[in-house]
C-alpha cells in the first residue's frame, strides 16, 4: 500500500473554549483533488493550517506523505505549495521578484529559480507584468501570481484555501483553468471554496463540514445521489400545495417560497403531482452538491 | 527553539534588504537629515551657549550621542513600525512560515535586519560627523560593530513591543514611555553626572542608550573609559536576554 499524502486521524484543533476542528478523520491519496467544503466557521481553514504546519494540532494524529506534522514541519513544507485566503504577497517587489525571493526559502539556486520563475509567469499569464509592481496588478492577476508563488517549488501538494472567492467570473475561470492543467500533471490537490458547482465539477472527492466536524465524505456525484436522489421538483410555496403534499405523504423541504421535494423517479412523481395538486408552477431540475450543502448546513445565516 | 534557527534566516533578512533597496530613498533620507539638524542646532546653535563640558566643545559632546540615538531609532522603528506592517498588513511572516523558514528563523531575521538598519545608518553618517571634526579617527569606525550591537538589542527590544501591540496605533506608548525618556535621560544631552545619584545608578540599570551613549563617546573624543568593559557586557547579555524574549513572545502571537 502506498503512503497517503495526507492521514488524519481525530483531528482536533481548539482556540480557547471554542473547538474549530472536533475529531476529524479522512486520508487523501497522491494525485487526488479533494475539497473542503462547509459554510464560515466550519474548520476548513483551521484544518488546511494544520496540514501546512503553520498551526499546531490540538490532539489525534496527522501525517503529510507518511510524516508527522509536528515532527517533521519543515521537510513538509518544502514539498508543499500554499495559497492562503489572504494576499501576502510582497507589495513593494515585482512580479518576477515575488517569485524569486520565495525561491530563495526553498533553497532553490538563483539559475533555477529563476527559470522556474519565468516558466511561471508564462502559465499563469503574466508575461506582460512581469516588472511591474504588485500593487498596479488586478484581484485576479494577483491570485494568479500567489498560485504561481505556491508552485515555484514544485509541490507534491497544494493547498488553497479559496483560491477564487472575491474575484469576477472572468478571473475566476482563468484560475480554474490552469488548476485543471496542474491536477492533468498529477498533482495532489486540496482546496476549500465556497462555489459548490465548481467544486463539484472539479474534486474527485470532498467533504462537506460544518461545526468543525465533517457531514459527509465522498465523491461528489455518489454524494448527491445518495442524499438527495437525481432530481428536485420545485414549486411555489403555497397553503393548497403543502397539504396536497401531506395528504399524499410525499416528504418536502420549504425553502423561503419554494417547496423542494427530491426523488429519484422524477417523471413519475411529477406526473402525479401535476394530477393531485395542480400546483401554479413546477419545475423539475438535477440535484446538485448545493442541494446537499445547504439540506447539511442548514438555510440560516452564518458568520 | 534554538535547534529552529538556522541559516535560512539570511534569506528572511535578504527579503527586507531587496525591499529596502526599492524603497530607500523614502526609507534612510530622513534619519540622516534628522541627526544632521540635531547636530547643527545642538552643536552649534546651543552649544554657543554651552561652556565646554569637562573640557570638551558642546558639539563633539552631542555627536556620538546623536549617532547612539540614531542607532536605537533605526532599529527600534523598523522592528516596531516595520514589522508590525509586514506582520500585520502585508502577511509576509505568514507568507514565510508557509515555506521551510521556521517561525523562529522569521524573528531573528527582522532582528538582524533591524541592527542592519542602525549600521547601515552608522555608516552613513559617520563621514558627516568626521567631516564637521566632531569624530576622531582612526577609533570611531568602531562606531560601526557598536552599532550592530545596539542595533540587535534595540531591533529585539522593538520586536518584544510589535509582539505585545493591540494594533499601529498603541505602538506609540512604548515609544513615548519608553524610548523618549531614555533618549534625553541617557547622558545624551548632557552629562548623566549632572543627575542625582540614584537616577544616575537607574540609568546604568535599565537603559541601554546610557551605555550606547558612552561607548560611542569613548570612541569619538577618543578617550578612556573605564567603565566600558561593564557596558559591553551590560549590552550583550540585554541583547541575548531581550532576543529570547522576543522569540517567546512573537511565538505566542504568531503560533496558533
């Protein structure tokens, strides 16, 4: 049996009174894309943090590619690559410097970083800024470069904790893009993102957590269809249609104005619907990973 | 702790340098000029007014003093200051802990680069103060690795502060509890003799200036010092002391 690139094992991380990651378990194997999904507060961040060594685990165990976080910290990280939530890159150094001056923490010699350096700035895009000051480049340009930084070098796993929140659509699929030309090279990927139709597009497997614990693990497509069947049958939420609902015991779920009910046999279920009901309105669509999201989550608002 | 510092640490302070080099115009003006208008003014403006003091001219009296407070200003504010903006603006310490730099690797090198900014500033103005024939060679070059050595305790002391601050803004208090007081109460100005005797004994206690101050001068006159064995000690215990605290410190924030 192979070495995962990464085993947890009861996972916990505490802040004060405030358990972030409650006993977490799961093992991603090399060259897999795994997501982290859940709403704010749920641990994603907390247990990428600990992965990278940056924040201590409070108990149970990890290992990255078979070695123990707080053993071995340093020779994990020069085999990963990180993109944090936040941008740290340099302001005052250019393009080209921002990645260069980070090679120098790996160790990487001047000749090669720098060839590392400009094979970067092609993928990414850059090319045209790359002198220009990190200040005068866009949201999305400034994603790409951390993206970049995090590769430069060559990680056995990145990690990305959002990688694309905040930016417009355009930038968005760019950054999309050219992680899908690094999970075709193999690369261990993991990322948390709170835009569930690309996560469900793009991770071969995910978890979705909440309350520092994990909900559900799985791929996604097994995820859907195990919890919310193929397809969801929507209608208004009005009085006649509910007790329609109940009288022929069908289950539902309200949400807002609109009445979810969820099958497997959608054409079936609508034909008879249409006949005892005469709901106003009716639609019938896929299930998606939202579906389950928020059926996990709950609808409420969160922090 | 110890067994996390390593070499790398050259590769936190060569980021700053590289910084430095792209800003250096705005960032080292300004501490030059400052001591050259504190030696124009005090020197030779007030100094009109001063009879020599123990038979020395008020101008050559002030300048190693001017470079003691330079040394501990271009330390204290870039560890200050300057990594409380790199720590809690820019994110570059989380971008770095992110790599094989260790966390501790992360403080030593800003304490280094902060006493590489008092020698960097000592250098510069060295030849002004020889030029004004206020600094005797061939001894104030030793001017230089003092500087380093007040640039490390003052670059920890700084980073002991940025570890403790809420935000920018109560930086300010140690600054003006703290660094103004000793600035003018370390036999700066005038000589630390001319204070009562248990201030005089509190000043060689607890401020480093005192003895930075009087190191310097022993270099600039140049003239015999025989306290100045006890001042280096003084110095290079404060600096290893204040570093570990600096480290514990910073670890407590940073580390969570």
């Amino acid at each position: 049996m192979t070495t995962p690139a990464i085993l947890a094992e009861g996972l916990e991380k505490r802040f004060g009174d405030l358990m972030a990651v409650d006993g977490i378990s799961f093992v991603v194997e090399e060259g897999e894309v795994f997501g982290f999904l859940g709403p704010n507060g749920a641990g994603k961040t907390s247990t990428m943090r600990m992965i990278a060594c940056v924040s201590p685990t409070t108990a149970g165990r990890l290992e990255v590619f078979g070695m123990p976080v707080e053993e071995r910290p340093r020779e994990i990280k020069a085999l990963i690559g990180v993109v944090s939530q936040e941008n740290n890159l340099d302001p005052d150094l250019s393009v080209y410097e921002n990645l260069t001056v980070f090679a120098r923490f790996f160790e990487i010699d001047r000749a090669e970083a720098a060839r590392r350096a400009e094979e970067l700035i092609e993928f990414f895009g850059l090319a045209e800024k790359r002198d220009t000051v990190i200040e005068a480049l866009s949201g999305g340009m400034k994603r790409r470069l951390t993206l970049a930084r995090a590769l430069i070098n060559r990680p056995r796993l990145v990690i990305l904790d959002e990688p694309t929140t905040g930016l417009d659509p355009q930038a968005r699929a760019l950054i999309w893009e050219r992680l899908r030309a690094l999970r075709a090279r193999g690369s261990t990927i993991l990322l948390s993102t709170h835009y569930l139709e690309e996560a469900e597009r793009f991770c071969d497997r995910l978890v979705i957590m909440d309350g520092g614990r994990i909900l559900v693990e799985g791929r996604p497509a097994e995820i859907v269809s195990s919890r919310m069947g193929r397809a969801v049958i929507e209608t208004p939420d009005d009085p006649a249609v509910i007790d329609c609902l109940e009288r022929e015991g069908v289950a539902f779920e309200r949400f807002g104005d609109l009445v979810h009910v969820t099958t497997d046999t959608p054409d079936a279920l609508v034909q008879r619907l249409v006949a005892a009901c005469n709901p106003s309105r009716l639609s019938v669509r896929n299930a998606t990973l939202e579906d389950v999201f928020l059926r996990l989550t709950g609808r409420g608002f969160k922090e | 702790m110890i067994e996390n510092i390593s070499p790398r640490v050259r590769h936190v302070w060569g980021r700053n340098f590289l910084v430095f080099l792209r800003t250096w115009k705005v960032s080292f003006l300004p501490p030059i000029f400052d001591s050259l208008f504190f030696l124009l003014a005090l020197g030779y403006g007030l100094g009109q007014f001063v009879q020599d003091i123990g038979g020395v001219e008020y101008a050559r009296f002030v300048a190693p003093a001017i470079v003691a407070i330079g040394v501990m200003n271009s330390s204290y504010y870039e560890t200050t200051f300057g990594s409380f903006v790199r720590m809690y603006y820019q994110k570059t310490f989380d971008a770095l802990i992110a790599t094989p730099v260790t966390i501790e690797e992360v403080i030593v090198g800003e304490i280094l680069w902060g006493a590489t900014k008092a020698v960097i500033y000592t250098v510069l103005v060295l030849p002004i103060l020889v030029l004004f024939g206020v600094a005797s060679l061939p001894s104030s070059l030793l001017l230089v690795p003092l500087a380093l050595l007040g640039g490390l305790l003052f670059g920890a002391i700084g980073l002991c502060f940025t570890a403790w601050t809420p935000s920018i803004d109560t930086l300010n208090y140690p600054t003006f509890l703290f660094i103004t007081p000793m600035m003018v109460l370390s036999g700066t100005f005038f000589p630390l003799e001319s204070l009562p005797l248990p201030l005089q004994y509190f000043a060689y206690a607890v401020l480093p200036l005192a003895h930075i101050t009087s190191l310097a001068r022993a270099l600039t006159l140049p003239t015999a010092a025989p306290l100045a064995l006890v001042s280096i000690v003084w110095l290079a215990v404060a600096t290893l002391l204040v570093m570990l605290l600096a480290i514990r410190t910073m670890k407590r924030r940073l580390v969570v």
